[in-house]
C-alpha cells in the first residue's frame, strides 16, 4: 500500500463513525450504511487528493459524504416525482401521515432555505463548527456567521408561531 492509501485507512477508520452519523441524520438510518459505502469507494478513487493533515482529510471525507447525500437527495426527488405521476394516473389521493409528536423543531428546520437548514444541521447535529461548516459548504466563514443569525432566527419566529394558541 501507498503512503496515501494508508493515511486514507486511518482517517476512515477514524471518521467513519462520525460519517455514518451525518448521513444517517440526513437520508435516514436504512439508506446511510450504503451512502457510506459509496462515500469510500468515491474517497478510494479519488486518494491521490487525499490532503496531508488529518484534519483536513476528515473535511475532505466529510466534503465527498456530503456529495454522496446530494446525489442520492436527487436520486429521491425523482422516485417521489414519479410516484407523484403514477398516483395521479391512478386518481388516487394518498394522504401523508402526521408529523409526529416532538419534532417540531426538526420541522421547523425542514421548512427554513435549504442553505440554512444544512448550515443548521452541521452545526447543531454535526457538531461541527461555524468555520468547519462554512469550509465544507464552500462558503466564507463570515458568510456562514450571518446566515446562521438570520436562520436562528426564522427558527425563533416559527417555534414561538407554532406555540401560540389558534
């Protein structure tokens, strides 16, 4: 084995858990153990990219997870798209169950932009710092301070909208 290819086992040794967290708190727990599985194989082909610090091959891992997840997020949109148009075909109205009890703040976070969302849940689910998350979305650390104000805050605004009484 290469230099490389060895300092790649290591980190996804090491990180794999963390890895398999992320993606099963995004696509849930049936799909995250094969997203993880493609997470590596993409991460085995592209090892000649591997960085040289630690750190900076955890973010890398995090950075091909997180373009695994947008992919199979794609994937879903269009089986449900198409799922749409055969029940529609069929004039068959399904209804989609409740959302259950406690999850209103998970729902909250569903409804905020996309951007704020996963800024949101890296931070918060992740673990992951406001400059750690701004790295991985590939945005300026700055950029990512405001975008977390502005989205803890429609998040303050939908919880205390969902309290009030109708």
């Amino acid at each position: 084995m290469t230099d490389r290819e060895l300092r790649l086992t290591a980190a996804l040794t090491e990180i794999s858990p963390a890895l398999l967290g992320y993606l099963q708190r995004r696509a849930g727990r049936d799909d995250a153990p094969d997203l993880l599985g493609e997470t590596m194989v993409v991460a085995w082909r592209r090892v000649g990219e591997l960085p040289d610090e630690p750190d900076r091959a955890h973010m890398w891992l995090y950075g091909i997870a997180r373009g695994t997840l947008l992919n199979h997020a794609r994937g879903e949109r269009r089986r449900w798209a198409l799922a749409d148009r055969i029940r529609i075909h069929l004039a068959h109205d399904a209804t989609a169950p409740a959302a259950d009890e406690g999850a209103d703040v998970r729902d909250a976070i569903a409804r905020l932009d996309p951007d704020l969302a996963e800024l949101v849940r890296l931070v918060h689910w992740d673990k992951l710092t406001l400059a750690e998350a701004a790295e991985l979305l590939g945005i300026p650390a700055s950029t990512a301070r405001g975008r977390y104000a502005k989205a803890k805050n429609d998040l303050r605004t939908a919880l205390t909208e969902a309290a009030q009484p109708r």
